[in-house]
C-alpha cells in the first residue's frame, strides 16, 4: 500500500487537495478515517504482518493468477504501483487497439483515485464487464463496495462498464486430481446493480477523506467495534495503549446478545461484577457474575458424572490441518482442511504418558499414511480425549477420503471424549475471562503449562509454517519447521491430560449424581 502526494486538480468542477487514494485505501477509510490517516501519516505504528496473515495475502496472489487462465489472450498490464503515469498510458494504448479480449491489472484514475481492475472482459455486445477476483468462498458485502469504487473510477475515466461481477472460489468444486479446471474452480457472482446503488456516494466520500489525509492532525475517533468490521484493524493496540480495560468487562459474558449489550451501556455498566442481580442472564452469564465478584474458580455442574464415561488406557488426541485455496489433492476441494500431524498421549496407570506422533514431511496426499498410522497410534481401546469438535469432523473427513479405513476410523471416532463441554457446563475460573478455548482455559486450570515457549504457538501459524516448509529447499530450515510443528502438537495433547487430571481434581466439589432409580 502506497500513498503518491498529488497535485492540486479539477474534476467535475470541484478542487481535489490531497493524497491519491487507491482502491485498498479507499476502503481502508470507510472503515475508519483514523486507520487510513495513520497509513499515511504513522504507518510505523502497525502491527507487524504475521505468518497466517501472509499466507492470506500470498493466497490472494496465487488465485488472481489463476483466476486469469479464465480469460485466454487477456493482456497484463505489468507495471508497478511505482511505475503509475506507465500503467495508465499502457492500459489506454491496450484499449484503444481494440485486440485484447480481457486485460489484467488495467489501471484507471479518477479525481485522484486510482485503481487497477483484476479483470476487465470485452463484452461480445460492446462494452466490458469488471470483475474483481477474491481468494474466499463467499461474497461478502465489503466486496461490493470494493466493485463499486472501482466502477466509479472507471464509469469517471470514461471507459463504458456495462457489467461488474465478484469471481470468488468455488466450494462444491471437487479436483479430480488429474486436470485443474478452472472454469469450474471459480464461481462468478453479478453485482452490478448493488454497486451501480452505491456509486452517488463515493464521490463525496473520497473528497472528504483527501482533505482529511491532508491536515496534519489525526482525526479524533475511539476504538469500537468498527475496529474489527470488515478487517482487524493492526493500530488497534496502540490507539487502546492508553485506555484503562475494565477488570472483568461485561465482553467477557458468554453470548451476550447485543440488545442485552445495549442495556448495559446505557445504564453505564462495564463490569461484570456491577450488573444488578435482577437484569436477566442465562445460567451461565449469572455462573460468570458469580465467579468475577468471589474471584474464585465455582464447580457448577456435575463434573464426577461426566468424567465417569471415560475408560482406561486414557488417550489424548489432536490433529494439525492445513487447508490450501487451490485444491491439490485428488477429492479435495477450495479450503478443505488437510490433516497432516497428530500428537496421541497415552495414560496407563503406573506408568509415565507415552507419547507418539506423526507428520506428514512429503508434497504427496498425506491423509493415506496419515490414517494408517492413526490407527496404529491409538490401538482399539480406552477412551480419546479431545478438545473441541474437530477432531470428529476431521475422522470423518479421512474416512470418506480413505474409504478402506472407513470402519475403523469410525470405530476411533466412537470413542472420542470432547472435554470442551465438561469445562463449559462444568466450571468456572475468572481467568477463562469469557472463553473456553484451549490457550485460555490450560493455564487456569493447569498453571505453569502453557505455550510462551514454543516457537509455533497457534493453529493459524502451524497451517501456514507447514505450507512454507513443503516448498522450502533448505533442507535444515524445513527440519527446524517440523520439530517446532511436532513440539506444538504434543504440547496440545499433553495440555488435555494435563486438563483432564485438573478436572478429576475438582471432581469431589462437584455434585454426585442422582441415584438411579430401581
């Protein structure tokens, strides 16, 4: 993203003072003019990309390439962000030949707004249709305005757009593992009448945030929920550095319904431990106030009773999955998740938890040997703990994909023991602060066992890391990779033992079962 100081113009009889916007920041600033001031003005304050965040914008690159295999003979427009007065010339000259059927990158400015189209397609009845690529499977309404901005510049330099259309991927496109099909791998979606409504307010809009990128001061907007609508803003830490967080905030209420929300604020609350007794909580809303205002952990449901179902030998299970854009393997589809580690603690009494993993090092189909090797890992008896649902949708998945192991990767499902309703519907530490994840509910239940120490410390980074080994010729930084993978993983697996023997802990408080009745 790139700001070019620009000259005082005239368009449409109104002086335009300030910065060139381009699309991106466009939108940047109908989320929030701050954001967009500080990209101009305190870009350093940012921060930084992350591993899982590049990987989404790498991911955007790789579709948009892809995406122009639909379009035979189209012209690319190559010139960089550096080279602008270039693109825009090339862009006229590739227009004016009339030759090309489709141009890529095509670059447009209007009232110092400029743009570069993913797509511009010649229409066979005259004029062209926009179309804008998107690495996601939906369409999104922040899409549509990223059309709409576009076709303004475009309807503003003159060009006559007829048609605009979001090219996103397509969900029920399943690759043989033969031929990509890219005709069947994207999904056009027309939204030229929902932009076209949007086109009288974007003028104005753009005007106002070139004046407003042209003072010198930042302009005075608190942090809210438009922080994270429609993109995670990264100032968000320093413009809330200052801010004095409540100690136990009224966010930290499960499912809080936004009416329920409003209620408080208005009545100026923002600590859980402030709400009054009468204002209607469900049960476990009113379990959390409970907890926040004695500040210690509450057993609030029958623990003893749901620990009981679980057999010896204990075993703890997790899965590690990536799910590339473009499908790579035979059966699989855009964003289908891929497991390629797993991390299995086993519990015997008597003896210290024994350990075993798998992950899959080739660029080959991991979810043959990566099923063979389940199955050996987790034997045919004792219960398999697991956090979360996923692990069950993931067995399912490997099943229908490995249909000869089908019946004994069912038979492993049937024994999953989920520990994440227990700790939900069972009890309550201050510390959860309104989660139940993993990362949250570990270090209060089991203190001194956590993630600080590892280098991968998150899904979302194990996903992306794992990619980029795949491809890494360096053969030490690929190893490096996959130990600090398989050191999260087991970190994972020993977390939900761990969790589990904290729960039996706090069993005895908890109530017993009512007696069966004769």
């Amino acid at each position: 993203m790139g700001y070019e100081q620009s000259r005082i113009t005239e368009a449409e009889g109104l002086a335009i003072v300030g910065p060139r916007l381009s699309k991106s920041t466009y939108l940047t600033g109908k989320q929030c003019h701050l954001r967009l001031w500080r990209d101009f003005h305190t870009h350093g304050l940012a921060a930084p990309v992350g591993e899982a965040l590049q990987l989404v914008f790498d991911t955007g690159h790789e579709v948009g390439k892809l995406a122009c295999r639909r379009f035979p003979g189209g012209h690319l427009v190559a010139h960089d962000h550096k080279h602008v007065p270039e693109a825009l010339e090339e862009t006229r000259q590739v227009i004016e030949a009339g030759a090309a059927p489709a141009l890529f990158e095509a670059a447009f400015e209007h009232e110092q707004v400029l743009v570069r189209a993913d797509v511009l397609q010649r229409l066979p009845s005259g004029g062209w249709r926009l179309v804008e690529v998107k690495s996601t499977t939906k369409l999104k309404p922040v899409f549509v305005h990223d059309v709409a901005v576009q076709l303004w510049v475009l309807r503003g330099a003159g060009l006559d757009v007829r048609d605009a259309a979001v090219l996103t991927l397509n969900k029920g496109y399943v690759y043989d593992g033969v031929r990509l099909d890219v005709d069947a791998l994207f999904k056009l979606r027309p939204v030229f009448e929902e932009a076209t409504a949007l086109l009288e307010g974007i003028g104005g809009e753009a005007r106002e945030m070139q004046a407003m990128l042209s003072q010198s001061e930042a302009p005075a907007i608190a942090p809210g929920s438009h922080c994270f609508t429609p993109y995670g803003c990264p100032y968000y830490a320093h413009c809330t550095r200052d801010m004095i967080q409540p100690d136990h905030g009224i966010g930290e209420l499960p499912r809080l319904r936004d009416s329920r929300w409003a209620e408080l604020d208005e009545a100026g609350i923002s600590e859980i431990k402030d709400i009054p007794d009468d204002f209607p909580l469900s049960p476990l809303q009113q379990v959390v106030r409970t907890v926040v205002r004695q500040g210690s952990i509450q057993v609030h449901g029958s623990l003893r009773k749901a620990l009981a179902a679980i057999k010896p030998p204990v075993r703890h299970l997790d899965f590690e999955t990536f799910a590339p854009a473009i499908p790579r393997f035979a059966g699989t589809w855009p964003y289908q998740a891929i497991p390629f580690l797993f991390s299995a603690h086993t519990e015997r009494d008597g003896e210290s938890p024994a350990h075993v993993d798998y992950l899959h090092e080739g660029d080959h189909d991991p979810r043959p040997t990566f099923a063979e090797r389940l199955l050996d890992a987790v034997g045919e008896q004792g219960t398999i703990c697991v956090y979360s649902g996923y692990e069950r949708r993931m067995l399912r998945e490997l099943a229908a994909a490995v249909p000869r192991w089908a019946k004994a990767l069912a038979a492993i499902e049937a024994r999953l023991f989920d520990l994440l309703p227990v700790v939900r519907n069972g009890c309550y530490h201050p510390d959860f602060r309104g989660s139940f994840s993993l990362k949250r509910v570990l270090p209060a239940l089991a203190p001194g066992l956590g993630y600080e120490d590892l280098a991968i410390a998150d899904g979302n980074m194990a996903a992306a890391q794992y990619q980029r080994a795949i491809a890494n010729a360096n053969a030490a930084e690929r190893q490096q990779t996959f130990d600090d993978l398989r050191a999260y993983c087991q970190r994972d697996t020993l977390a939900t033992l761990e969790l589990r023997k904290a729960l039996a802990a706090l069993a005895p408080a908890s109530p017993a079962p009512a007696p069966s009745p004769r």
